[in-house]
C-alpha cells in the first residue's frame, strides 16, 4: 500500500477526474449545436412563443400518433416538422394525441399555417440547371403555393404556402449533403 | 421481462405513448413528475395531466416502487457501483423531499420541465420512438451514458440516491400495504445478506423503513434461510402488534 502524500492524487480520484473530463468532451462533441441543423417548424397547434417549450410534457405521443412520419424530437424532447421525414397533411391526429394541451385543439375547416417554405437558389436543381419540377409537381396537388417562372424556376407564393413540408420531402437534394453551399436539400421551412 | 413486455405492448401500438404519457384503451396515465413541472413551468392547471398523475399515484399506493425494478429499463443500466450503506442516512427523506422540490422548482424558474428533457427514462423512451420512426438512438445512449459516468464518478446509486421518480415513488410508498417483504423473526438471523443483495441497500433484519423497497424480490433468492416471505396485505401490522403487547 502507497502511504497517501497530502497533496497528491490518489489513483482512484485521477481516475474519476480523467472520467469526468471525458465524459464532458463526448456530452459536449454529442450535444452540441448540429450544423446541419435544418429549418424546423412546430407541429400544427402548438403553443406560440415560450408557452410550448414550458406546457410539453416531452412523451412523444405526436410523434406515434403522425401516421404520416412527419414529426421528429429535437435534442430537448420538443416536437418539430422539418420535412425530411415526412410530411403534414394536416389530419390533426398529433393534437388530439397531446395529453399537455402544448398542442390546441384548431378548428379543421380553416387553413392551418405552421411555416412557410424557403428555396434556397444556391442549391436548387431548377435554378441552377434546368430540370427539376418536383416540389413544383407535389405543390400542385396540395397548396398550388410553388409557381414557375418563365425559366421554370420555383417560387414560393407566401400567401398560400402553409409550411406542409412536402416540398421538402420530395426535394431531390441529400438532406445529408446539408453542409455544403451547393448540396443538400434546396427548401426548407422557415417559422411564421 | 416484464420490462420488455412494457416496451413490446408500446411498440405493438396497443398501449400509445411512453412512460411519460400512456394511453391504454380510454384510460390516460402521466408521471406525476412530468405534470408537476410542466404545470409548474408553464403556470396554468392541466386536468387531463392531473388525473392521469392521480391514476398513477393510486398505482404507486397499489404497488409500491414496482415501476423501479419490473418496468423502468434504468435498471439494465444504473446501479453498478453500489455500496451498501451509503446515502441511507437519517437525512434521506429530506434529501428526497428537496430532490423533488428543486425538480419542480427549476422547471418553475426555467418555464421549461428541465428533468423531464434529461431524465433518462424520457430520454429512452423517446430514443425508442425516434429509432422507431427511423431517427436515430444515437444521443439518448450517449445521455444515459454520462448519467452513467456520473453516477459511477460519484459513488452513489442512481436508483437510491439521485432519482427523483425514485424520491417522489420512496415517499409514496409508505402507504403501500401490498405485496411487501418481510422477515420471518423465527427463523432470521442477521446475516446481512439481504443488504448485499438489495439494489436499495435495505436490511431487512434491522431497518423498520421499507417504503424504498422496490419489490424485486432478490432478497427472497438470496437469503439462505429462506426467512423472507412476501405478504400479500401488511397494514402497519408490526406497529399494531406492538402497540396491542404494550397495552398489555
């Protein structure tokens, strides 16, 4: 047995040091701020402001309850629709899920808006080459909200846009490739 | 198993939801934790989550800790580092009482429930839903592993010591009257196995307290007497008992 000098560290405790600091590097490399964070809005009904951060209860309910995949969790547990794995078609079934009222009951028959789309030019097939008209395509069976200019180029027309996310979801871009300027997927939604 | 079970009637879409909001059939549970905090921080009363809180108390009266050691899947993880003993002290029920406090307190001063983002049984839950629903499992492993090295860097349990579902299910449980262990005085004696073998550190020779019991059961395996017994219904017998002899 090493007698303990005043002063020094144990093994044991350089151990524990040694642990926390690296348990703090990987808690930090895992949890910080992703880059690649892409434009999210939050599901239909939710709470403005602070109120839905405080009222959600984080169980996922919404998240079961989206037949259509649309909604994911953020790091803090809140629900989001960013598109890329999904899209709302606006059956409202993640509020009638919601056991926290952090999603309001809405009434059905009126339009519902929880984003709006933005184009990125830098990266859309359609503006940089001519081509690509899908999101054009899939708008045409929904909102009618993305119109093509002479050069077939999209637009977004805010007044109609609602923020479904469709655009997003058929946009060919890599959602991956989302760091570069020229690559990853050319919209994304933008909170109202 | 029966932790897997839980997750399978989930995943199955039978019962919807997590630990942190169950729907089964018409009926809603929430954790009582959860409801206090984001009432707390969101600062308006919620009758769907308060009933569903009720229910579940009602169940924590039934059956103790029981979520602790046959449904949480924290156990598969924490608790690996143990000592017998430690943090069982005569402070424990206030130490509790302020883990509590202070979880709904800091969800009331961040209008956020903050325990809720990192609990870890939240946090697994809503990994398995994410993985589910092709997201990634990635980041609720990497949490509950810093839980883990914390737990392990401290020297405590995470269960015992640090839980607040675990505090708030202790402090409940004193008016659990079913399913609970006891010794057989006949034939125990005090051997201190069962301590070894407790995930709570309990004793069941010497300590009167059982509210922190979890009903594992992995004393009545280990006791080589086979002393411990499981009562079905035990209102405070001993006291009574003891009361009757003294008036005698």
């Amino acid at each position: 047995m090493a007698v303990e000098q005043p002063g020094s560290l144990s093994r044991r405790d350089f151990l524990r040091v040694v642990g926390g600091v690296t348990g703090a590097s990987l808690l930090y490399l895992l949890l910080r701020p992703d880059k690649r964070e892409f434009g999210s809005v939050r599901p239909p009904g939710a709470l403005p402001g602070a109120g839905f951060e405080a009222q959600c209860i984080r169980c996922g309910k919404c998240l079961i309850a989206c037949d259509q995949n649309a909604i994911t969790l953020n790091l803090e547990g809140l629900p989001q629709i960013n598109g890329l794995s999904g899209w709302c078609n606006f059956s409202l079934e993640c509020i009638a899920a919601c056991p926290s009222g952090a999603l309001q009951p809405i009434d059905p028959k009126t339009t519902v808006e929880i984003g709006i789309a933005v184009i990125d030019e830098n990266r859309c097939i359609a503006w940089n080459w001519p081509g690509c008209r899908l999101c054009y395509e899939k708008c045409l069976g929904i909102q009618k909200a993305v119109w093509l200019d002479e050069e077939y180029r999209p637009h977004v027309d805010e007044s109609l846009c609602t923020g479904c996310a469709a655009c997003v979801f058929v946009c060919p871009q890599s959602a991956a490739a989302g760091q570069s300027k020229k690559y990853g997927k050319a919209v994304s939604l933008k909170a109202t | 198993m029966v932790t897997v079970l839980f997750f399978v009637l989930i995943g199955s879409g039978l019962w919807i939801g997590s630990t942190c909001s169950l729907s089964i059939g018409p009926v809603d549970f929430s954790c009582p934790l959860g409801a206090a905090q984001v009432m707390a921080a969101a600062g308006v009363f919620i009758p769907a989550l308060a009933a569903g809180s009720l229910l579940t108390l009602l169940l924590i009266v039934f059956f103790g800790r029981a979520f602790c050691s046959w449904v949480c899947p924290g156990r598969w993880v924490f608790n690996r580092g143990t000592r017998p003993g430690r943090g069982s002290g005569k402070y424990r029920a206030w130490i509790q009482r302020g883990l509590l406090g202070g979880v709904v307190g800091a969800a009331w001063l961040c209008h956020s429930p903050v325990f809720c983002v990192i609990c870890p049984v939240g946090a697994f839950c809503r990994g398995a839903i994410l993985a589910g629903n092709g997201g990634s499992f990635l980041p609720m492993i990497a949490w509950i592993g810093v839980l883990l090295g914390a737990e392990w860097a401290s020297g405590l349990s995470w269960c015992r010591d640090l839980c607040p579902l675990g505090a708030l299910f202790t402090r409940l449980s004193r008016f659990n009257p079913f399913l609970k262990v006891k010794k057989n005085p006949e034939i125990c004696k005090p051997c201190n196995v069962c301590e070894k073998s407790c995930p709570e550190g309990l004793n069941l020779a010497k300590d009167a307290d059982f509210s922190a019991c979890t009903k594992c059961y992995a004393c009545l395996e280990a006791c080589p007497r086979g002393a411990i017994e499981i009562k079905g219904y035990d209102g405070k017998l001993p006291e009574r008992i003891k009361e009757r002899d003294a008036s005698r």
